[in-house]
C-alpha cells in the first residue's frame, strides 16, 4: 500500500472519530482539539527538495504548518541558516521536535508553539511548508492569501491547492512538491 493511501486511510479514521456526536455538549479546549491530519513525516529527501524549491536564504523566516519532529523547520536553520517556527496541534509533537532542536544545535534559531495552525499569524514569513491534505490546504489557502506578503513562498509536500495554479511542481521519489510564489494580486 502506497504511503498516501495510508495517510487518506488514517485521515479518515480521525474524520470519522470526530464526526461522531457525543453526549457531551461542551466545546472542546482549542489545544485539545482532534487533529485536522495525522502525523506522518515527510521522508529527509524530500525535505531538502522542498527547501532548495523554496530557495530558503539565511536569516528568513520560515513557518511549518503541522511541523511533528520539526525536521523541516530544523533542516532550514542547521543548512540555510533560517529562523523557523514549527506549529503543532499535539504536545507530544513539540516536545520531539524540541529535543531534535537541541540535538541538531539549532535552539537559538528555532521555536516550536502548541497552536492550532488555523490561528497563526504569518505575516512574518517568507517562506510556509505544508504536509496536510487537499481540504485542509483549500480550507488555508485564504488565510496564506491575505496574510502572507508579496514574494513569500508556499511549499507543499504532495497536495496542491485547488485551482490555485503552482509556479512550479518537482518530483522526487514519486511525490510531488508544489511552489507558489505571493504576489500582490493573490
Ligand atoms: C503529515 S504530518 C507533517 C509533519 C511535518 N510537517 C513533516 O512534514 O514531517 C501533519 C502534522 O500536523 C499536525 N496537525 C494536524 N492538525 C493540526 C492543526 N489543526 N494545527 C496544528 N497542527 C496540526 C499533526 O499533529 C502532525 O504532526
């Protein structure tokens, strides 16, 4: 079975399970919401494809978007010399991808929040990596539109964005990676 068959598989176990009506009325805490995609790590070739796409340069501003271990955001402080912020909806997530930080000698250029990425403020970034799936990518693509400037970039690991055209797609290893580019009429 094909990694993303495993992954639309597990989305929709979590789909499900959190479609099911509960007895319970109360909204859940934000933090402890169902997660809108199970973890799944992006393999580390692939990862260096997605930040070489991106043409990541020193000291820039880079947000992962459901960052699990955080080796997107730490590959893009230890070889390019960025600062990156990973986002994650699970604590779990954060404390590895803290300890992979440290392991790496990348504290003082990364930072990892428990956050809901739906609540992130970007207008920071230069550059956004994304390994979610096509609806949560759709359900974002208007909070990148308005909140990302003009020449930040958006890479996504196997999901484009609808009929948002990418500026440019590679392949390695069988998946695809998506570029945009912002642009003032985005
Ligand atoms: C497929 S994994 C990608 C991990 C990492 N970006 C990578 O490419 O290796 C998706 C991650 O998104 C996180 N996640 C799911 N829904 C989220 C949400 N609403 N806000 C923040 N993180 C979320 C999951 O906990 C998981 O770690």
């Amino acid at each position: 079975m094909t990694f993303r068959k495993l992954l639309g598989i597990a989305c929709c176990a979590v789909l499900t399970v959190a479609c099911v009506p509960t007895a319970s009325a109360a909204p859940a805490a934000q933090e402890s919401r169902t997660p809108d995609v199970p973890y799944v790590p992006t393999p580390q070739a692939v990862v260096d494809e997605m930040l070489k796409l991106a043409q990541v340069k020193k000291g820039e501003v880079l947000y992962d978007l459901g960052s699990g271990d955080g080796r997107i955001v730490v590959t893009a402080a230890k070889k390019y010399g960025a600062k990156g912020t990973g986002i994650d909806i699970n604590p779990e997530r954060i404390r590895e991808a803290q300890e992979n930080a440290r392991k790496a000698g990348v504290t003082d250029q990364v930072r990892f929040i428990e956050q809901d990425l739906f609540q992130t403020d970007l207008r920071d970034a230069d550059v956004v990596t994304l390994y979610l799936l096509p609806s949560v990518n759709l359900k974002l693509r208007p909070k990148l539109q308005s909140d990302l400037k003009p020449g930040a970039r958006v890479v996504s690991h196997s999901f484009d964005m609808g009929d948002w055209k990418p500026d440019k797609t590679v392949e390695v290893d069988g998946r695809k990676i998506y570029l945009w580019v912002i642009r003032k009429s985005n």
